[in-house]
C-alpha cells in the first residue's frame, strides 16, 4: 500500500478528500504545525509518505488577507518551503500542491492562462499570500529541474462547500452570503451585501476539485501549474439569488453599492485540463453543490467553522 500524506486535512477541501481517499493520513496543525522545520521532518519520518497531496495554507477573503499580509505571507511561504524541502529530503514520489486563480497578475489578459502566472505583480489587496503561493510554483519547478522531483501544482478559483470557513471577516463570499441569509431569516432582517451583484465570478465545488486532484496525482507529471477550475461564469446577484431560493429567504437583498464592487470578470481557462479527459460536465451542477453546502451549513448550525 502507497502512503500518502495530506496536509490541510481539517480544511474543507481536506474534508471533502477524505470522502475518496479515506485510506490517506490526514494532518492538521493540531497534529504539526507545519512551519516547524523539525516537527515536519518529524512527521515525515513517522508517516513515510510515498505522496504527499499540499492542502494546508493560511486561507482568507479580501479582508484577513489585506488585514494580515506579514502573518499571510510568512505562514505560507513557510509551511511551503518546508514540505517541499522534506518530501525532497525524503524521496517523497510526488507532491500535488494547491495554488490560487487570485494570485495571478492584477493586469492580465483574459481567459487566465497558466502561462501569465509570474507576468506582472498581484492585486495589492492580496500580493503577500500571492507571492507566497507563487514560489511555491517557483520551488515546485527549481527541485525538478536540480533534483528531478515530480512536483507538480494545481490552481482552483473560487472554493466552496461543506466545511468551509464562514467567519464574516474571513470568509470567502459563498460562506459568507450562506450564513448572512441564514441569520437574517432568523431575525426576520434583509440582508446587505458589498457591491452591485453584477461582477461576475468563478466557482468550484470543493469535492469536485478532490476528484480533480486525485486525477492530477495519478496522471499529470508536468512542470508547468495546470488550471482546475469550473469556468461557468455567475454573477453575484445570481449567487445570491439561488442561496436566497435554497434558504427560503424572503427578506430583500439589499446591495452596498458604496463598497468595492469587485473587477467584472476574471474568466479562467481549463482547457489544459480538458484536454487531460476531464469533462465540464463532470463539475457538479452548481445549484446542487451549493444546495448541499447550505443543507450542511443548516445542519451544523452553529458549530461550523468561524460561527460557534
Ligand atoms: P481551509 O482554510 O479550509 O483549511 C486550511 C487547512 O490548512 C486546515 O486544515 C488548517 O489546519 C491547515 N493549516 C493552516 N495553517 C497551518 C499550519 N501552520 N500548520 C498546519 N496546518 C495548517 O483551506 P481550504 O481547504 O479552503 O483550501 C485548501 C487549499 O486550496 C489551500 O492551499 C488554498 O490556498 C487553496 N485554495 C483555496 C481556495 C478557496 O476558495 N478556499 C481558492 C483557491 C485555492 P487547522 O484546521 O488545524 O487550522
């Protein structure tokens, strides 16, 4: 039996792995704090991963990201460099790392191309847990070169699902919208969201992007990062809209139009992964992946993470 080690275990796409790989050691930072270098050797040298599958990073919206660049970019870039190093150390046979469609240039051209990732700076807002993550792109192709280690790296846009983080300052905009119409229904209120509902963004349900992954670990051995992302286009108001229909809200959506609305689009290109025989029809239809996540929020309610 191979070993494999995911880091990130308690994550939500953590989660949503252990559903097709239960078989694997998932970690927390309860178990290691990942930017220890001698207790990531440690548990390199209990667990002897024969594959390990990065998940684990310091994770946040607009806000914690803008709010924390220095504790962004050194718990990132640390916890990186030293799985990268240990598995290098180790004879790991192939680390599958997550990058992140929010770390390419802020002046781009569209579709996102994999090959634009290093070609101009990141969004300022962001830029420290972008250049984080891009060396981890950086230190991914420099071992293969030197050393020849399979280390390969994936770049999903926008996440959601179970497990997801739904703290208000730190959350990501689908947890966020879930549970600001959930508490509003509560206490009969409407619900006041950033912007004017018309950017329009992309998202991947977290358990597609598993099955993605486990794709990638079995088949994809180039240098180059690969895009993984479900490319159908929503606006916001759309992905408010259809949470509201999910929720049974009835209360108004009321938009902030005094607060950033968000660049209008920033469409991504899969086709690297198409052509790899991936299908867009084998993403969940996205009515469904959020209906689930909404049904796992209500269930869970409060003890889900950023809320009890
Ligand atoms: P989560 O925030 O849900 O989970 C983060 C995981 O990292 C948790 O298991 C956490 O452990 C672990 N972790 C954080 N700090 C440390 C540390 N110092 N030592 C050990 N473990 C640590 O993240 P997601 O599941 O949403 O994201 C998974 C990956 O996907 C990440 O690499 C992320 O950058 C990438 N990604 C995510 C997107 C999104 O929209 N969520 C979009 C694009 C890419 P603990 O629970 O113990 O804190």
């Amino acid at each position: 039996m191979k070993k494999i080690l995911i880091t990130g275990g308690s994550g939500m796409v953590g989660n949503s792995l252990q559903e097709y790989l239960p078989e694997a050691y998932y970690v927390s930072s309860k178990e290691c704090d990942l930017r220890m270098y001698d207790g990531v050797k440690y548990l390199f040298n209990s667990i002897k991963p024969d594959y390990v599958i990065h998940l684990a990073a310091k994770v946040g919206g607009v806000k914690a990201n803008s709010d924390y660049l220095g504790d962004f970019y050194y718990d990132n870039i640390t916890m990186n460099n030293n799985i990268l190093e240990v598995s290098r150390q180790k004879n790991v046979k192939k680390v599958v790392s997550l990058l992140s469609t929010c770390i390419y240039p802020d002046k781009v051209n569209y579709p996102l191309t994999e090959d634009q990732i290093h070609a101009g700076p990141p969004h300022k807002s962001n830029y420290a847990y972008a250049y984080a993550k891009r060396m981890l792109d950086i230190q991914s192709q420099a071992y293969r070169d030197q050393y020849g280690c399979n280390f390969i790296t994936a770049v999903p846009n926008n996440l959601f699902g179970e497990h997801d983080n739904f703290h208000l300052e730190e959350s990501h905009l689908i947890p966020a919208i879930i549970r600001k119409m959930y508490e509003a229904k509560q206490d009969n209120k409407d619900v006041v969201l950033w912007g004017d509902g018309k950017a329009k963004r992309e998202f991947t349900y977290a358990k597609d992007l598993s099955k993605i992954v486990l794709l990638l670990l079995q088949e994809y051995n180039d240098k180059e990062p690969i895009n993984v992302g479900n490319t159908n286009e929503y606006t916001i108001k759309e992905v408010a809209e259809t949470i509201a229909d999910i929720m049974n809200f009835k209360g108004e959506i009321v938009w902030d139009e005094s607060k950033p609305k968000g660049q209008h689009r920033k469409p991504s290109d899969n086709s690297k992964l198409l052509s790899m025989g991936w299908d867009n029809e084998d993403y969940t239809p996205f009515k469904k992946a959020l209906k689930n996540t909404c049904n796992w929020f209500i269930e869970n309610y409060p003890n889900v993470r950023g809320v009890g």
